[in-house]
C-alpha cells in the first residue's frame, strides 16, 4: 500500500514494486498528489503494464551500448550503425536519461537534422532511432516510443511529393557512352567494368569483392556465367570468420581479404603464431580494412552472362596480374569507392572533361564527351537501368527480381521460380540490347520518353 511522508518542502511517496521491495518518487507539492502517484503505479503493478520510473533515468549512451551486445547482425550493418550513432546520434542524446526524451525534443533534433544532411541520409538516422526506442519500451525502460508515427497525421505545412521518379538511370546506349569513356580514361578493364555493372545489375560492393573464381568462363556460347558471393568492403570494425575444417591462415586470408599476404595481420589481430593450427568452428577476428563479406540480404546467385560481355571478361582477365580479384584498383589494390574514384573517374566519365597536360603528381588527362542525360547519375544507376532494361523487355518478374538479389514476397515468391529458359531469355535480350546499342540503332520508344520525362 502507497504511503506518503514529508520530506522539508515536498512530500514523497512510497509504493511496491513488482519484486515486492519499495519503489520512491519525490518532489510532490501535496500528499494527495504523492499517494496519488504512487497508487497509479501499485495499479500498474497488479496490471503487469508497470514501468519503473528509475529505468528511465538510464543514460541514452548507457543503453545504447547493452544495445548494440545483443545485435546479431552483419558486419557491414554493425559499421553502419556504429557510425550514425558516433556521428550524428550519441552526440545529441549520449548523456540525456532514454525517459526525458520526448516528442517535442525529438522534433526539434529532426528540423536540425533537415538543416544538414540529405534526406537519405536522415531516413536511415530515423529508421536506427526508432529501433533503440522500440526496443527500449519492449525492455520497459520507457511506457512508448516518443518518436512521432510515421502513420500519424501531423500538424505542420504541407510539403508537396513530387509525382515523377527522377532517378537518373542510363539506357544501353548511355551505358556503352560511358564505358568508352571509362577506356579512354583508364584502359579495357575499366571499359569492362562499367558494362559488367550495366549488364549484370551488380552493386558496386559486389564488383568491388567480385573474385576471378567467380567466374565461368568456359563452354558454351550462352553457358558462361558469374557468381555473386562476396561483397567487397573496407571495414571500420572488424569481421569474423569461422574456421573451415582444415583451413589455414593464408587461406583465410586469400579468401575474406583478397591477399594472401595479409595472414600476418590475421595472426596478430588474434593473437596467434604465424603457423598456428586452426580448428574447424572456431571464431577468427579479421582486421579492419578491405573484407570481402557476404552480399547483402545474402542474395547469392548465379547470372547467364550475354556474349560480348563474356569475351570482354575472358580478355581482360587474361590481361589482369591480380591474383584474386577481377577489379581491383588503378594500383592494384582492393576497388574502393570514395572521393577520388568519384573525383578522379566517375564525375569524367559522365560530365566529361577538357584535356590537360601531365602536371607534378598526375598524368596528362584526355578529353572527354559528357554522356547527355546522365548529368548526376551515381554508380547505382547502372543498376537502376538493368532492372528497368529487364522490365522493359518482358521478361518474368521472378526471374528479375532473382537476377536484382531480391526476394519476392508472399504467394508469389512461394510459388514462382526461375526456369533456366527464363535466365536465357535475359542473357539473349541483353546480347540484343548491346548490339543495338553498339550498332548504333535507335533505342526502344519507350527509353527515350522515360528519359525526356525525368
């Protein structure tokens, strides 16, 4: 039973907790309001809806760390997180008590958040806070998720959506422009390279960690293929391997990091010897750096490759010195997408650039046409253009979304499945679209009032 006593000024209340020990809260003005209080909590109590006021106290950052231990996610989503929150979230919340922060403080964080990041990016910093705090009141840490329902009609101005998909995407022949101007720029592998992208729908990590024993490059005509199995990507925190039955450090070290050499590195991430017996199961730490990881959503798959995209694959590997990996950089290491290949590569391929003389610490730099329509394009448009290409075409949603690396949902993706002939019929309209393409001859109607519209 709640009781109330004064304590100078203000009255505090004395209740039961759920354990049968007392719980406190201070600060009343009357001792009606104090038994009040606490009656409202012993309700709860006998309801099984309690939450301990004390648990709210709990600092953000403190909660966020017991958090993050029981995460069982991937490595490139753990590096994820961890960055939203060391750079934009745990600064503004790191020592505010998870129960003080309410609607109104969480609105007014978002209008600051609109100020400086891109709209993209403030979605994912939502889509990781709203998971804290729904996680928080399944612990009873706080009665609900203060962060507003994205259901929810809010007050506010209305902000008009634009009808029209603006998503900059290239057709086959803006996908064949700009790989002839990746070879001017930088020679075959990279001519090669953006067509293997723009034929195949690979994202740029799953290029990046494409392996050359991925590659199928024998047989028939229509019998050559790829496999996605790895994503490359350079790592912040460090992965994890599990030891196969026999394997060694060198082999783990070919195979997660592309570089044989690197088992060193291994060996003393984990404190071992450079010769040390490993045993199937076990738990290797990888050091930071370039790892190839599985692809995302664990989309593995297998991908009939058109012709000429085979026989440009077939030449350029018999060119390559790369042990491992059909991609790597200009210098030969892993392919990093950052700021210098945007710089230095993708903004000239698709804006063009005016030719300049070799200068201290850079080579000469070739001129090159923009590729009209493409202004602003990133990478991932090349992707965006293969499903549309597909879509296009006609051929079955199934066998599409399988070569994207999605799943389908539903009845749907519980009955339908792809049929060799369906991965055939992709490789042979893609063959056709590059000799289109190639030929010169108009593309589809349809490709170039998309590409007005947009």
């Amino acid at each position: 039973m709640a009781y109330a006593e004064k304590r100078g000024r203000k009255w505090r209340v004395k209740y039961q907790l759920p354990n049968g020990k007392e719980g406190s809260e201070s600060g009343f003005e009357t001792k009606q309001d104090a038994l009040d209080w606490g009656r409202a909590q012993e309700t709860d109590v006998k309801r099984k809806v309690f939450i301990n006021p004390a648990d709210g106290r709990k600092a953000f950052g403190e909660w966020v760390a017991e958090w993050l231990e029981t995460m069982d996610v991937s490595e490139m989503s753990v590096q994820t997180y961890s960055s939203r929150l060391r750079a934009v979230i745990l600064p503004q919340w790191e020592t505010t008590p998870i129960g003080d922060i309410t609607s109104m403080s969480y609105k007014r964080w978002q209008q600051h958040l609109k100020k400086r990041h891109q709209p993209n990016y403030i979605k994912g910093i939502e889509g990781l806070m709203r998971m804290i705090l729904d996680d928080a009141v399944d612990e009873k840490l706080i009665p609900h998720n203060p962060m507003p329902s994205a259901s929810r009609r809010r007050r506010g101005r209305h902000v008009t959506v634009e009808a029209d998909d603006d998503y900059v995407w290239a057709t086959p022949h803006q996908a064949r422009l700009l790989a002839e101007n990746a070879r001017t720029l930088r020679g075959h592998q990279w001519y090669t390279m953006i067509l293997t992208v723009a034929y195949t729908g690979l994202r740029m990590g799953e290029v990046a960690g494409l392996r050359r024993d991925q590659v199928q490059l024998l047989g028939l005509e229509y019998g050559r293929s790829l496999r996605v199995q790895w994503q490359g990507q350079w790592l912040s925190e460090p992965a994890t391997h599990t030891v196969s039955k026999g394997e060694t450090l060198e082999e783990i070290a070919e195979l997660r990091l592309a570089d044989v050499k690197r088992a060193k590195e291994i060996a003393e991430a984990n404190g071992l010897s450079a010769g040390a017996r490993l045993r199937a199961g076990q738990k290797i730490a990888l050091p930071k750096g370039f790892t190839l990881i599985p692809p995302k959503y664990s989309s593995y798959r297998t991908l009939i490759l058109p012709p000429f995209l085979a026989d440009l694959l077939s030449e350029h590997l018999a060119q390559s010195t790369h042990e491992t990996l059909v991609f790597p950089s200009q210098r030969g290491r892993p392919l990093r997408v950052d700021d210098q290949f945007y710089g230095r590569f993708w903004r000239p391929i698709v804006e063009g650039q005016d030719a300049e003389p070799a200068r201290r610490g850079r080579r000469a730099q070739p001129a090159l046409p923009p590729v009209e329509g493409l202004a602003d394009m990133v990478p991932h448009g090349l992707r965006h253009g293969h499903k549309v290409w597909l879509d296009e075409q006609g051929h079955p949603r199934v066998a599409v979304e399988e070569r994207m690396g999605h799943k389908l949902q539903g009845v749907e993706g519980t009955y339908s499945h792809t049929s060799p002939e369906m991965e055939l019929g992709i490789a042979r309209a893609l063959q056709k679209a590059w000799e289109t393409s190639a030929a010169g001859e108009q593309e589809p109607q349809q490709w170039e009032r998309r590409r007005r519209s947009s």
